[in-house]
C-alpha cells in the first residue's frame, strides 16, 4: 500500500476508526489510480486530473494525500525500494564475510531470491521502475531516477567486493556490475509485463546472472 507523506491537516476520528480508515482507502485508490494510468501511459503521459477521474475522486482530494505527481511516484516505490535496499545492505555485510568463492556465490543468491520475491509482491511498482527509469529526467521521475543511481552504485561496489575476491578478473568491476544489472532488468521486465506467465519457475535464471555475471 502507498504511504502519502502528506495528510488532511484536521483528521476527525480517531486513528484506526473509521473516519481514518476511509482516509486510508481514498489515499490508496488514489495510489493505485496513478499507478495503473501510470502503466499504461508513462508517468509524464499522465495528468493529475486523470488520476483523481479514475480513482473516482475530485482533483483537491489529490492534494489532501499528495503534493504532486512526484511525491506520488516516490511513495508507490518506497516500499519496493526498501526491501531492494535492505537486500544489497545484507549482500554486502555476506560477502565482507565470505571465505571462499561459494560464499560469494551465495551471497549473490540471496540476494538474487530477495528481488525475486520484492518483484513478486511489488510487481506493478517494479515495472513502473523498470519502465520509467532510462526515461528522461523530469521533476515526476525524480525518486525513479535518484533509485536507479543508487541500486547502480550498489551494484557497483558488490561487484568490486567479488573483485576484492578474486571471484572476477576485470579490470573495471563496475563493467561486470553493468553487463548484470542490464540482463536482469530486460528478463524482469519481460517477465512482469506478461510476455512469459510465471515469474517464479525462472528465479534460477535470476540467480545464474547475478552469481555467473560476476564469478
């Protein structure tokens, strides 16, 4: 569910009756108004307008909950985007751990089976991201942009910590961190737009790319 940061400044009831959770479902029909218009149009394709008619709304509700189409955007990822960086904080304390090259390995596994599952859970959110983050710059891509700069500079540095390893032998980690990142998001993509049914049969394809595209 998407979190607004911004709420009524006066909020009759009290929290968990039912004025606060009519509060709550009208945030989240909101949310996820934007996000399939979002889908299917790329966010800068979408007005604000747009969003409030399919959420079934008038446009100043919008503004209760959120402050622009950015704040918007950034809330439908936070979740995803936590669970991605919690995963590449754990990878990094494994592999500063690991002893041998299966302990790498299996760092990369984790990690590998954790974004399957937060692509599982957060399909949709995931795909927006997939979608919109080679997009140009705009103030509404801002946190799709900031995420995409922040999960590649991890990817960076886990990459370098194989090369510390002796897993890879490049002489530029940050090639190989590349070369992943890029197979991942194409196979994630096709996968969660439908064009192949079930995400979960081909988890081991994730784990092969992340464990052989840097061992």
């Amino acid at each position: 569910m998407a979190t607004p940061r911004k709420l009524p400044e006066k909020r009759p009831g009290k929290a968990g009756g039912k004025r606060d959770e009519n509060r709550k479902q009208r945030a989240e029909a909101i949310a996820q108004a934007g996000l399939g218009l979002f889908l299917e149009r790329g966010i800068e394709g979408v007005t604000i307008d747009e969003i409030a008619e399919r959420a079934g709304t008038a446009k100043g509700n919008f503004y209760r909950y959120f402050d622009d189409k950015a704040q918007l955007v950034e809330s439908l990822l936070l979740p995803m985007a936590r669970t991605t960086r919690s995963a590449m904080r754990k990878c990094g304390v494994d592999l500063a751990k690991a002893k041998t090259n299966q302990g790498v390995t299996d760092a990369y596994a984790s990690l590998a089976t954790t974004l399957i599952a937060s692509a599982v859970q957060y399909r949709d959110e995931v795909r927006l991201f997939l979608q919109e983050h080679r997009a140009p710059a705009t103030a509404a891509r801002a946190s799709v942009r900031a995420l995409s700069d922040e999960l590649q500079q991890g990817a960076f540095r886990l990459s370098q910590a194989a090369k510390d390893h002796g897993v890879i032998a490049v002489k530029d980690p940050r090639i190989s961190a590349l070369a992943v990142i890029g197979a991942i998001e194409h196979l994630a993509l096709v996968l969660l737009r439908g064009d192949i049914p079930d995400i979960l049969p081909l988890a081991e394809i994730f784990i092969a790319e992340f464990s052989n595209g840097t061992a």
